[in-house]
C-alpha cells in the first residue's frame, strides 16, 4: 500500500503536473508541497481536495488509495446489489402469486362457463 507522499509523488510524476500550479491552488508555499510529497507534512483535506481536483482523481482515492477506495466501493456495490435482488425476488414473489391466484380465479370462471354450457345444451338440446 502506498503512503499519501507516495500516491503524491506519482501524481506529480504526471507530466503536466507541477508542485508550484498546486502551491498556487492551495495557497501555501512550494516548499510546503515539497514537504507534502516527502511525507514530512500532511495536508488538510482542504487541500487534498483540491490536489484532487488538480489530478483528476476522487480524494478519498488520493488521501487513500485507489485499492482501498475501490474496495470499500465494490463492497458498497455487492451489499446494495444483494439488498436490490432481495428485493426484486419479493416483488416476483408477489406477482407470482398473484399470477397462481389470477390463473386460479380463471380455471374456475371456465368450469362455471362449461359447466353453465353443458345446462343449456342438455336443456335446449
């Protein structure tokens, strides 16, 4: 796992991306963002805020890596993925139920029906 000063130093490594641009964001010296850089300070999530707007990266994705951020977002993923099936499996349920209850209700509407048809027929026949 790599520490902020190191997830710093490979954003900085972008090329493009320099400490003063981000000295001038955040309103500090570029000695302080050096100091960030080799771990020596750590910057407020104000500034790594910022910093990730600059990269282009989300902050929790900066402040602590992409492994952990995207494990804690796939693990968010699965449990609301579940919760969603569970969910839409009561919802067939229902309607399955529904459905055996309206099929039902149909068998006995044609009985009566046939049966009804077998009185007229032997009736008027």
């Amino acid at each position: 796992m790599k520490t902020l000063s190191e997830r710093l130093a490979v954003e900085f490594a972008t090329p493009g991306k320099r400490p003063s641009e981000v000295a001038k964001l955040c309103h500090v010296n570029e000695s302080t963002v050096s100091r960030w850089i080799s771990g020596r300070l750590v910057p407020s999530d104000d500034k790594l805020k910022i910093m990730a707007r600059y990269f282009g990266v989300h902050y929790i994705e900066l402040k602590y890596g992409i492994s952990e951020f995207k494990a804690a977002h796939d693990e968010y993923r699965r449990i609301h993925l579940i919760e969603r099936l569970k969910i839409e499996e009561e919802i067939a349920v229902s309607y399955g139920e529904a459905l055996s209850k309206a099929i039902g209700e149909l068998v006995e509407v044609r009985e009566e029906r046939n049966l009804f048809k077998a009185i007229l027929i032997k009736k008027y026949l």
